[in-house]
C-alpha cells in the first residue's frame, strides 16, 4: 500500500527559508510512507496541487498544522479534500485533527508554562 502524509500549513508572506522542510525531513516516517508540505495561501506548493501529486498513493494522510479551528480548518481543507475525493474515488483521504486539538500539544504546553 502506497501511502502519503501532508503537512499542510497556512503559508507566509516572508517565510524562513527551510524550517518547516528541516522539521519534516527529520521525521522517522515509515518506508512506504512520502512526505510532502503544501500551503493554503501565499507559498507553493498549493495544497490543490499537491493532492494532485498523491493520486498515486492509496492512502493520504493530512495534518493540518493549525494551532486553531479558524475558516481554513472549517471550511478550505474539506473543500478542497471532497473535490479531490470526486476526482480520485480510490484514494482513502484521512484529514486529521488539527494540531490544537492534538492532546500532546497540550501536555507540550503545559510542560512548557511548568517549566518557565
């Protein structure tokens, strides 16, 4: 089974060059797993068209890296997955959670207000 995880991110008008591919690239992903990042706004590559690229996969995974539940995580990301869904039936989509919803990043919260 042909898998592919996206980290999908907002994107920025004067983004660091290199952070978010150093954070994915030390990540153990599982050998028949890619990786790739993808951007709702101002970056390339486009979410769209990097749903386009994992058309071969059977499965694709998408972690929206967004602290909070605003319109993208709503609305954009279900959107643009279901037209996707349409167009490619025999992928299984999994949209996962975003990040602020995650339990560790609450624990990792805390962890950090204990410590200051």
């Amino acid at each position: 089974m042909k898998k592919s995880c996206i980290f999908l991110l907002h994107g920025s008008r004067k983004p660091k060059q290199g952070e978010i591919e150093g954070i994915v690239e030390s990540l153990q992903l599982a050998d028949d797993m890619s990786s790739h990042i993808a951007y709702l706004e101002l970056q390339e590559p486009s979410f769209a068209n990097v749903l386009t690229q994992c058309k071969e996969s059977d499965e694709v995974h998408i972690l929206p890296l967004f602290v909070l539940e605003g319109r993208h995580v709503r609305e954009d990301i279900p959107e643009i997955t279901d037209e996707l869904k349409r167009e490619a039936p025999h992928i299984n989509f999994v949209v996962h959670p975003h990040i602020g919803q995650w339990k560790l990043f609450q624990e990792m919260l805390n962890k950090k207000i204990k410590d200051l």
